[in-house]
C-alpha cells in the first residue's frame, strides 16, 4: 500500500466545467483535469507529448483537449487524435498516448487516485441530507500533510491560537479516550461542558455535557464531530491533499444541524471558520519553517497520544506497508485545557 493507492480531491465538482481544463498538483504529479464529451471528469499528466508543454494551458473542444503550443489534441483517455500540422494525413498511434488517471465524483468533489485504488473515497457527512448545511472552504497550507492532520485533531493549541474564538486558558480537565484501529485514529473526550468560545452561549448555553469525537481516516482525513443540546450538531471535516512534500490544500466542510437557526447561523459560521483557518495557517507556516533549519524531532505529552497514533499510520503507508496490520491500540489520557 503507497498513498497513491489513495483518492484525493483535486476540485469541487462545481469547479470543473466543459469550456476550460485545471491544473493540479497531487504527490508531485502535475495534472490537468477537465470533462470529457461524456462529462465525466477526466485527469491526464500535464504534459504534451510533443514538446513538452502544459496542456493545463490549452482549451477543451467537444470534450478533447488542445495542447496551447502546436495544438495536439487528446480525448478523454489521453489518446493524441489530432496534430494539425498533419492534417488530414493523421493517423493515430498507440504510442501517442499521456498518462491517463482513474477519476470519480462524488459529495460534489472530484476524485484522482494515482494508481490502482485500494478503497473508495471518503464519503462527506450529511453530505446535502435534510435539516443539514455545509460551507466548503479550501485554503493553501505550507507544511506537510501530517502536520496538517495533526493540527486539525489537536485541543491544546486552540487556546493558544484561537483564545476567544475557541476556547480560552482556564484548566479545564479533559480526559480522553483515544484508540488506533483498522486504519484509523479515534479520539473520544468527556467531561467538556463549556469553554468552546463564543459560540457557547448559542450552541450549549445550558452547559450540558458535550459529545466531542475526532477521527483521522488514512491516509489525509480528518472529521471532528460535536454534538451539544438537541439540534446542535457539527461536523468539520478536511480532506488534506498533498502538493508537494510541503504544500498541502485543504479542502474543509463545516456542516452543521442547528435546527431553526441554521439559515441564520450560516453567515456566523463561514466567518469563525475562514477566522479559525487562517490563525492555522499561519501557526503551521511558523512550524515548517522551523522544521526547515532543525529539523523534523518532535518531543511528545501524553496528550499527543493521537498524533502519535497518526504518525504510525501515515509511516507504515510510507513504509509500503498496510496500516491496517497495525496493533490495535487503546489508551486512557487525562490533560488540561
């Protein structure tokens, strides 16, 4: 198993229209993705086979694919079906053929894996189900997608970086339950009751207790899930897509059941996630650019059990093994807030 056994988001499906290809970068590898006559999406190398040019920079005709330079065209399964300078003389060749990658579309995004893919992509949650809403949100991260994950699951920070908007420093203890199965990282957390910024009032103001779980799915998801009084229930859930080693695009969900008041809500959440995100980015440049002169050696609290745990699963994917042979894991943390 290698991460390109993987599906990674490279837009959403609103994104991708007949007139005009995009240009991608997944694992390293340069693409341009753009709909075929049959307007499934279609994703080759983005390189012609003539002189080397980006065929992102071309234009899509009848679902084929201009090259911008010498005007070679491609159809949808990379085959060269045209060069002009031969004109009616032309005649296709096996040999003339880019790099073709599997595609798919789903929850309004589409899909590119590299390789032969080991399991479906991830499905969203309450992806467009009654009495749910979503805001979909991308923005740019310079660190790998490792850190990324971690940060996205990680509670101490957020009273460091987001003091205010999630959370404040009050010592709250916290005790978690974090267990590594199957591929993936399960983090379930009790005796929260309040200081979760101030959204409190709104989505707890009885101070109930709160249902708070963070998943990581391998090899880039991850999904936090809160759920407070009746009719507050929240998901954020981002799927990290690695451009190059460390530049990872995040494509990030808030989807949210806040009853009567989601319409209303809406506005209030687009603005503390865009708010959230971007103290985010800015933490992890800090982090990378650290990690550029010293290194990459971490020292680990108890309370990063589940990065941990993350690591081990992203390492044996490295490693050209399955995660999914790992120990099963389970371990009680206690920590402060």
């Amino acid at each position: 198993m290698q991460f390109d056994n993987f599906w990674y988001v490279v837009a959403q499906s609103t994104q991708l229209t007949p007139q005009k290809p995009l240009s991608r970068q997944v694992l390293g590898e340069w693409l341009t993705v753009f709909r075929g006559k049959d307007g499934q999406p279609v994703a080759l190398q983005d390189r012609c086979l003539h002189r080397n040019s980006r065929l992102s920079f071309g234009n899509v005709q009848q679902g084929h694919l201009k090259c911008p330079y010498h005007g070679w065209v491609y159809d949808e399964k990379g085959q060269v079906v045209e060069i002009p300078a031969e004109g009616k003389n032309f005649q296709p060749k096996t040999c003339l053929k880019a790099k073709c990658y599997q595609t798919c579309e789903q929850d309004g995004f589409v899909y590119v894996c590299l390789a032969e893919p080991k399991f479906p992509p991830f499905s969203m949650p309450y992806y467009h189900q009654p009495g749910w809403h979503s805001l979909r949100v991308i923005h740019r991260f310079e660190n790998t997608v490792t850190n990324c994950v971690e940060n996205f699951i990680d509670i101490p920070h957020t009273v460091s970086v987001h003091p205010g908007i999630f959370r404040q420093a009050s010592q709250q203890k916290i005790e978690m339950i974090v267990k590594r199965c199957n591929g993936t990282v399960v983090a379930d957390y009790y005796n929260e009751t309040s200081n979760i910024g101030w959204w409190s009032r709104f989505l707890n103001p009885k101070e109930q207790k709160i249902y708070h779980s963070d998943r990581f799915f391998m090899p880039n998801i991850t999904s936090v899930e809160y759920k407070f009084a009746p009719h507050r229930h929240l998901f954020i859930t981002s799927q990290s897509i690695p451009e190059t080693e460390t530049s990872t695009l995040v494509y990030t969900d808030v989807t949210f059941n806040y009853g009567i008041w989601s319409y209303l809500a809406m506005p209030f959440v687009w603005w503390t996630a865009k708010r959230i995100i971007a103290q985010d980015i800015k933490i992890l440049k800090i982090q990378q650019e650290v990690i550029a002169k010293y290194g990459e050696t971490f020292t680990h609290s108890p309370a990063d059990t589940i990065h941990s745990f993350v690591e081990s699963i992203r390492n044996a994917i490295a490693m050209n093994k399955d995660p999914r042979e790992l120990t099963n894991k389970t371990v009680e943390i206690t920590f402060w807030v």
